[in-house]
C-alpha cells in the first residue's frame, strides 16, 4: 500500500501522461470513464488531504498538465455541476424533495426538460454585446481563457443579434455533432492522421488547440442553456424566457426542450428523450431537468456542488452512431441466412463492437440500411448489438438499397425463402456452416455441455476430417486427437472423457442438442418427461405429440418430421450405438408449486447453480423463467455481474429485485425478505 502522498504523486504523474496524449496528440489512450475515475481520486485525496493540494495540480485544469498554454479565468459565478441520477424512481424522489422544498404538489411545479450534451461546459462574456472572452469550466472556479478558439466556433455570435448593453455570461456546452464528428473522422482518414475516439473527445482536443487555426478546421458548435446577468440590468422570471432571449441573440439552443407542468409529464418527457435520442443532431447522455420559474430557483438554492433546482438523468450510453462497411450474411445452424453490419468499430455500451445483427431481409429493407450509411448501432445491456436505422445526412448519395444474396456464402447452394416467413434459409444438409454450428450448439452449455468443445475446437475437428455431425463426436480417439495442433495428450485425453461424460445426459439435453427446428428447452423437457426414451418418442404419432403439454401443432410437427428423416434417422442410431442413453429419468416431483404460473427472471451468476439449474430449479417449482424482464415478471433475482438492461428494465417497471442469497428462500416459500433498491 502506498502512502496518500505518494498515491497523489503517482496519479498526477499518470493523469498528466493522460493529458499529453489526449491534448496535446489527441489520442487517448483510456477511456474517459477511466481518465474521471483517476482525477475524481485526485481530487478526493486532495480535498481529504489539504496538505497535499497545491494550485499548480493536474486537479485545477481541466486537462492542463504540463502543456497548458492558456492562462487562468476566475468565473464571476462559480460554474456547478449537476447531481445526477439514474432512473424515473430517482428522478421522481428528486422531484418530491423539490416539492416539499417549496411546500408545493408535485404537479405544481413548472419544469423545464432538456438534452444534457455529451460535451464541455463553456462560459463566453459580452461585453455591450460584442464577445470579449471565452473560458473552460476548469474546477469550477478558476477556468482557462480559450478566447481565441472559441472565436473559432462556427454558430457562436461574435455580436449579440439584439444589441445589448451592458454585461452578460453566456454559458452552454461546446459539442461536435454527429455528422460533423464522421466528416472530421474521414478528413483525419485523408490525412492519415489518428482519428477521434468520440465527438466529445474531438470537441476536448480541438478546444483547447494551441492554435487557433486548428480549432478553426474543426467542426466545433455551442448550445447555450444559461444566462448569467452579470449586472442584472435584465430581468426574467422564467427560465424558459431566459432560453428565448438566447435564441433572438443568436444563439443555438435546444428545439427537444420543452417547460412541463407537473412531475408526471415532466418525467415522460425525460423518457421521451431515452427514446428519440438517436435522432438527434448530437450525443447526449442524459436528460437535464430544472425548475423553470426562477424566484423558485432562488428559494431552493444550492448544495456545496451543485443547484438544488436542476437534474440530471443519466442515460446509459448504449447507441452509437457509425459507418456501415458492408451487409454480409452468415448461416446458422438450421440454415437460417442472417444478415449482419459489418461495421467501423465503435464503442456501445463499453465494449468494441464492429459487427451487428440486421435479423432477416425485411429488416433490412425496413430500416432501410444501406452499405456506406451512417447508421446508429444499439447493445443495450446484455442484448446482441443491432443496427437500429441510418442516420439522415441531407446531401450525401446513397448506394442503392441492398439485396439479400440468391446462394449460400459457404456451399454456394440456392438461398430459399418460403411462404410468408421472414427468414431465408440455406437447406443443403451438408453445408459446412450449418455443421459447425449444429455441433457447436450441441456441445454448448444448454445441450450437452461438453467441456473443451468450443467454437475453435469444433472448427478444427470439422476441417481436419474427423468430424461431420453429432454422431462421429463419440467415435474420436485419443491418437486421432493428440495428432492436432495445440492438444496434446493430456488434452485430448480429458476432451474423449468429457465426451464419454455426456452420454449419460438425458434425453431433454440431447434433444436440445440437436436443435430441431421450435423445439426449445422448455418443449424438449415436456416431450422427454412424456416419452422418457428416444425409442418412444420416435415412434409417436403426431396427435399423441400434439396432444403433449406445451406441444403444439407446429412443434409436433417439426419433431415428428425430424424423426422421419432418413438422414436423422441415421443419425440417432449411431447416437443410441456410440453408448448415448437418449433417456430421460423419471422424476417424482416432490418439489411443492412454490412458484406457480410466476415468471422469475435471472440475470448474474447465483450461486452454487448454474444458468440452466437456476432455470431447471424455478421451472420444478411450477414457475417459468424468461429471458427478459415484462411487467409480467413476478421478481427478478439478481447475481454477480448482473445485465444492466435486466436490471434497469426492472427498476423502470417496478419489479421487486432480490439478492441471490435469497434465492433458497425464494424456492421454498415463493417469497422473500429483501429486495435490492
Ligand atoms: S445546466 C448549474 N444544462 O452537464 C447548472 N448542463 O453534469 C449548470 N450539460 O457542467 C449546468 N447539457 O457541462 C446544464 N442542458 C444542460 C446541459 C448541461 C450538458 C453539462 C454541463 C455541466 C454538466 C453537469
């Protein structure tokens, strides 16, 4: 452990080593999340420890370090932050303390409702309306005077329209828009300089150039959302009249932003911009909300940090807009064609993503997503990313729409597409993709969960020879194995074991496994604990399937084709004559109905089960367990490392969330003790 002092000597070392490759090269090398973490740590164990603080600290400038050149700006008004918080049941407790501070009802209560730009807080002073300084937020008190490149901001009034006498501060974000950001990226291309990770990084870098003649190449605009009355010579009682006063000098401000009367619109206009934020001009990552008459403003005042009257809703950030390179198409293990992005990497939600599902032929047309569109790509929580539509940019010519392909990438056999369905399939049974995938979906987790067996594993098996189905899996020999590069005996060893351990799964699994067309878990379970043997189930007639619990006429059909099938057939003999039991053990459930026609969704790791024992355990209890949280959803139990979207959609629909621990009780008595906030 190291000592406070040293800990603060390492973190401005680190965080001025931040500054010169994000300022000074433009090329950060962290996240910005990660970048705040190491300057809110400075900043706590500089407030914490005052003998430590000093003026010339990384912690006063916004980004300065070593290579500031930008002299210091005290502001008339110290510029706050914003208290934030992170769903409609905060923001409703916000609006209740609000309420209660100006004894009002809650629907009483005037609110302005904004975008919060993903930018940098700027202050610019007029001075008899003619634009005198513009300074950077800094700590709050003390800025830096980028006069010179916020002259360089293309919307931004060097005059006020309407002349003014006197002084005023104009405060608002500095932001480069969405389409701006992807020409700047493509001028940068050109150039073959680095590209900007984000238009928030780029609007950072390109404020706080050097020279001016930089910033002026960059496609830099400012929102306004504040006036300062530095001699007070204006006078409003509104803050939406404060905005539109803004907006006759000039200014750009926000056209989403709407005053609402009461904190039941006031909230559902802030969803609103969950919403729509995709198609907005730029990046946003929350939802300002502020009380809109200002004498109110004043009664409510300040906290040491941030007003008492404003708000901010954060959004997660889970879209992205970026370029679409190609549409491609990749074959799944029932042959299904799905089309997919291929995309410039962009970062949604915290990871990289440069590939994103576009479902089926329709989607595509009706999203209309053209290859070299801008498009907007969405991984909320622990979903598959997609692309959610293109981003309109007037002007620019589109490619032609795009058309689904006639043959299969991988075989080169027809692509078909039958009756109303929305999917195309490749229907050559010997397609090598569809191989893969059928094994790798069989000794996946949910199937039969044959350890050592992954995708890479199956891949090398499949184009070695010694595999083509299901069924060769159990005829591979430890020789033939050790033979293949990166196994050695040892290895191929333990993976025949795995493979000898699964022959014993019961049938529901193997009928998972073999991933008969709307044949799920749930169907395989109900048909196994019916028939109890392969043997049996094969021989069924198709209204005795029909007439299974949770069997309809669509799965039974599919399960009684699969079993006719020559091929299938030929398949499930050699499964039955490589030692598979294809059983399923009876099961006298003495488990009592804890959790009846109760739907319990899981999201993390719980332990001492696994996803599917977790499931299995809800299910034996007379319960179901999807996959995502409804209004329906009875609670959700929440393990480690949790699914934000699960979560947060729980938190929006008021659904109880429980903690793992218990889970037990939660089995036994349908009920619980606690819940999670
Ligand atoms: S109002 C005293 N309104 O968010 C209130 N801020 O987290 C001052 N921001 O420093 C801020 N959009 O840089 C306000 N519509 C908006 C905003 C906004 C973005 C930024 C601003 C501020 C930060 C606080």
């Amino acid at each position: 452990m190291s000592t406070p002092r040293e800990r603060v000597a390492s973190l401005r070392e680190e965080i001025a080593r931040h500054n010169e490759a994000y300022y000074a090269k433009d090329a950060p090398t962290i996240p910005d999340a990660d970048y705040d973490a190491l300057l809110i740590e400075l900043r706590d164990l500089e407030s914490e420890y005052p003998e430590l603080a000093s003026d010339d600290s990384v912690s006063r400038k916004v980004g300065a370090g070593s290579t500031t050149v930008f002299s210091e700006v005290r502001h008339a008004a110290p510029m706050l932050s914003l208290d934030n918080v992170f769903d409609v049941t905060e923001l409703g407790a916000w609006a209740e303390r609000v309420a209660k501070g100006l004894g009002l009802g809650l629907e009483e209560i005037d609110f302005a409702v904004e975008p919060k730009i993903d930018g940098l807080a700027l202050s610019i002073t007029y001075i008899d309306g003619v634009l005198v300084q513009g300074a950077t937020r800094g700590d709050g008190q003390v800025g830096e005077d980028v006069t010179d490149n916020v002259r360089t901001i293309q919307n931004l009034p060097e005059t006020l329209a309407v002349g003014h006498r006197g002084r005023v501060e104009v405060r608002g974000e500095v932001f480069i828009a969405k389409s701006d950001f992807l020409s700047l990226n493509e001028h940068q291309r050109a150039l073959g300089a680095k590209e900007f990770a984000n238009p928030r990084n780029a609007a950072a870098g390109s404020l706080r150039q050097k020279d001016p003649a930089v910033s002026r190449e960059r496609p830099l605009s400012f929102l306004s959302y504040q006036l300062v009355d530095l001699d007070d010579s204006l006078s409003f009682e509104r803050y939406a009249q404060t905005i539109a006063q803004l907006s006759r000098w000039g200014f750009l401000t926000a056209a989403e932003m709407k005053v609402l009367h009461g904190a039941t619109p006031m909230i559902e206009h802030s969803t609103w911009f969950e919403e729509h934020r995709h198609h907005l001009a730029y990046e946003i990552d929350g939802v300002v909300i502020k009380v809109d008459d200002l004498a109110q403003r004043d009664a409510l005042g300040f906290t040491s940090r941030a007003p008492r009257w404003a708000i901010a809703r954060k959004l997660p950030p889970e879209e992205r807009a970026t370029r679409l390179l190609a549409i491609e198409v990749s074959i799944g293990r029932t042959g299904r064609a799905t089309p997919y992005a291929v995309l410039e990497p962009v970062v949604v939600a915290g990871s990289r993503v440069s590939m994103a599902t576009l479902h089926n032929e329709d989607q595509v047309a009706q999203k209309d997503v053209r290859p070299g569109d801008l498009v907007i790509v969405r991984k909320a929580g622990d979903v598959i990313p997609e692309v959610v539509g293109a981003v309109r940019e007037p002007g620019k010519r589109r490619k032609s729409p795009w058309k689904f392909p006639s043959a299969c990438p991988d075989c080169g056999q027809p692509l078909v597409r039958v009756g109303d369905e929305s999917d195309t399939y490749c229907v050559n049974p010997a397609c090598p993709a569809q191989q893969l995938q059928q094994i790798i979906h069989f000794a996946s987790r949910g199937a039969l969960d044959i350890e050592g067996l992954g995708e890479s594993r199956v891949a090398q098996l499949l184009t070695g020879g010694l595999i083509s189905d299901v069924a060769d899996l159990f005829e591979l020999r430890v020789e033939q194995l050790s033979s293949l590069e990166g196994l050695g005996e040892l290895s191929a060893t333990s993976l025949t074991e795995a493979i000898e351990g699964a022959k014993s799964a019961p049938l529901s699994r193997v009928l998972v496994g073999l991933g008969i067309r709307h044949v799920g878990p749930v169907a395989a379970r109900e048909l196994a604990n019916t028939f109890h043997s392969y043997e049996a189930l094969a021989a069924a007639p198709l209204d005795v399937l029909e007439a299974v619990e949770g069997v309809g006429p669509v799965i039974a059909a599919s399960m009684y084709e699969y079993c006719r099938d020559p091929e299938n057939q030929e398949r499930m003999r050699r499964l039955a004559s490589n030692g598979l039991s294809l059983r399923e053990p009876e099961v006298v459930s003495a488990l009592s109905p804890t959790l009846a026609a109760r739907a319990v969704v899981v999201t993390g790791a719980v332990g001492g089960y696994s996803r599917e024992q977790a499931e299995e355990a809800i299910v034996a209890r007379g319960g179901t367990s999807p996959g995502s949280v409804s209004k329906k959803t009875y609670c959700v139990v929440v393990g480690e490392a949790p699914g934000a979207g699960k979560v947060n959609k729980a938190r929006e629909l008021a659904i109880p969330m429980i903690p793992a621990s218990e889970f037990e009780r939660l089995l036994a008595t349908g009920a619980w003790n606690t819940t999670i906030a």
